[in-house]
C-alpha cells in the first residue's frame, strides 16, 4: 500500500479516489476497506453534499420512509426499526451518518470535484475545491440528482407563473389553490400529481409517450430483464433510459384510486407555453399557475469531460463497472447500477477489478 506522499502543497498521492457518498460511494468504500484499503492513506472519499444521505438529503418532506420503494440497505449493515411516517430524508440520512461512522469511511465534504484529467505516470489528477489528488483509479459515484434535465418547448421564457423541477419540489401545500401541470411521466411525476390534486385548484398531466401501467409484483425475473436493456445501451455508449421506461409504472392502491379519480389522466405533449398555460396545435389550452417539470435527470459526469470518455451516442461505453475507453476509471450507480441494489454489487465489482488493476493481494474476508 503507498502512504499518502505529497508532492507539492496542493496534490496528495491515493490508490483510490471515490467521488461520491451516496450508496453506490458508500458500498464502494465498505468494499475497500474489506480488501485492506485504509481511509486517508489508500483511498479518499469525496462527497460535495453538506452531510451524509446522499441525494435522498434533498427530497421533499412528504417523502416519507413508508412511500420509499425499494430502499436496499447498505452492504454488512441492515437499515432497522424506522418509523414509516419520518420523512425518508430524515431516516436515511441517519442511516449514511451511522454507516460512515461504524466503517470509519472518513467522507470529506463538502467538496466540489471539478475535474479529472490525465496525470503523471498513468495517474489521474482529480481537482476540487478541498486541492488536488493524484490516483491510480477513480470510483465515480456522483448519480443524478445534481443534473435536473429541464425541456426546452417554444415560449417558455414568457410564462408569468411559476416554473420548478422535481430537485426543488416543496411538498403538495405549496400548490394550495393554484391550477397545476405536471409534465413527465416517471413515478415523481405521478407521486407529485398523487399529493398535490387535493390541494390544487386543478391538476394536468401531460406525458411524451403515453404511460405504461406495470401489474403485479417487481419480481427477480423483470429486474433482470430491466437491467439486462439497460446493460444494452451502456455498452453500445448511449445514455441510459430512465427505469420507468423499462419497467413501467408500477401499480399501488395509490395509483389505482387516482386512476379511478382521473387524477392521472394523461393528456399529450403541449406545443408551446404561452404567458398564462400551456397550448397545443389543435387549438386546446390549459390556463396554469405552475409548470412542474417531473422530467428526470442526466448522469453527472461532466467532470470526466477531459478523459474524453463520451461516445457519438452521447454515453459511456461501459464493460462492467468499468468506462471502456479508460480501466483506470470505474462508473459506480451508471446505467444498469442505477439502483439501491444495483449499487452495492457495482461497488463490489468495482473494488475487485480495482484490486486486480493495481496488482494487490486482497486480505482474506
């Protein structure tokens, strides 16, 4: 193991760095150090959040832990006794808190990772607002949520109402009286819809392709074959779709009754914003005080720009966790990893290509 050598004041020498402190950064650096990697002296986390929780930190109030599907716990440390009725914001930010500290992980924040670039020797210079690290291997982990993808639609600009994204969604009482449209049709843009109709004065959802109502459970087999498409496009270096687009909107006795109340009738794509709605060519329009836009987000990796990492597609061409064009460099909670679950294998199988990477003897579990 190489003990931390500076070589000037502001670059400090790592085996690893993981950016990143939600659960794909976090099951990365548990998976370090169950292969003998030290905190501090092999290997350095960096999250830019201003606590521990990941992006979960941010989500709205009315989250709460109950609502949460398919929340995985953290390898070697079950998630235990939560109270459903605590916003999940609050519970799994205790949870990550709690996590760091049993695995003496040692996460630096807040710290702005601005770029990744080509080093001396085959190394990787990774830049931040904290200095400067120079690393044999990267664990990238930084997910989505810092990426809100806003549409662009004709006349946007002149809309005297109200405009935000899921990043910034408020919870349902800041719509009380006020006429909604809710644009996207992923499971936000159907829990904002869910909470906010008996509040509003009115809501619309308005969708690019019509919804697909998935039945029955989320079984073992669906998700393979949902990660199986997924696996598919990372390799072929496109984005990757989101998970609704695979696996379909999965049906609750939430969703059944709004369907019921008509809550969730979807209406098309409109075809441009005017100052007080939205309208469509055919001469339909809807009068509105707020444009939520429940339209998703994009990986962020724009830090990785200098190792030219992108395809034509406009993704990254993943083997594994590992970015095809650089072995050096591996994509933890990308494309098929994109999950609670997902993420705690990819950080496994992300250590041990590392290991074999950098020729080290792993120490016996």
């Amino acid at each position: 193991m190489n003990d931390i050598g500076v070589r000037d004041a502001d670059v400090t020498d790592v085996d690893v760095v993981v950016v990143g402190a939600g659960q794909a950064g976090l099951s990365s650096a548990y998976h370090l150090r169950r292969r003998g990697f030290e905190p501090e002296r092999d290997f350095v986390v960096l999250d830019h959040a201003p606590r521990p929780g990941g992006a979960w930190q941010f989500r709205w109030p009315s989250l709460t832990y109950g609502k949460v599907h398919g929340m995985h716990a953290l390898p070697g440390m079950e998630l235990t006794g939560a109270d459903p009725a605590r916003p999940s914001s609050e519970v799994i930010g205790a949870y990550f808190t709690a996590y760091e500290q049993r695995f003496d992980l040692r996460v630096r924040r807040p710290v702005d990772v601005r770029r990744v670039s080509e080093g001396d020797g085959g190394r990787l210079l990774v830049e931040t607002s904290a200095g400067t690290w120079s690393t044999r291997a990267l664990i990238n982990a930084t997910g989505t949520w810092d990426k809100p993808f806003w549409p662009r639609y004709p006349g946007q600009e002149t809309f005297l109402g109200r405009q935000l994204h899921t990043a910034v969604y408020p919870g349902p009482e800041a719509f009380r009286g006020q006429r909604v449209v809710v644009v996207g049709g992923g499971a936000s843009g159907t829990q904002h819809l869910m909470e906010i109709a008996p509040y509003a004065a009115g809501t619309w959802w308005v969708t690019r392709r019509p919804p697909v109502f998935a039945d029955g459970p989320f079984d073992e087999g669906r998700g393979r074959a949902a990660v199986a498409l997924v696996e598919d496009r990372v390799r072929q270096g496109l984005p990757p779709q989101s998970v609704v687009s695979v696996t379909g909107l999965a049906v609750t006795d939430a969703v059944r009754e709004a369907r019921a109340n008509g809550v969730l009738d979807r209406l098309p794509m409109f075809d441009r914003i005017t100052p007080t709605g939205v309208e469509w060519d055919d001469g339909r329009t809807v009068e509105a005080d707020v444009i939520l836009w429940a339209t998703g987000f994009r990986a962020a990796v724009d830090h990785l720009a200098p190792l030219r990492l992108r395809e034509p597609g406009g993704g990254i061409r993943m083997d594994g966790t590992r970015a095809a064009a650089d072995p050096r460099v591996h994509l933890v909670g990308y494309g098929p990893s994109a999950s609670t679950i997902g993420a705690n294998r990819a950080g496994r199988a992300a250590v041990r290509d590392i290991v074999r990477l950098l020729e080290r003897e792993p120490v016996p579990a």
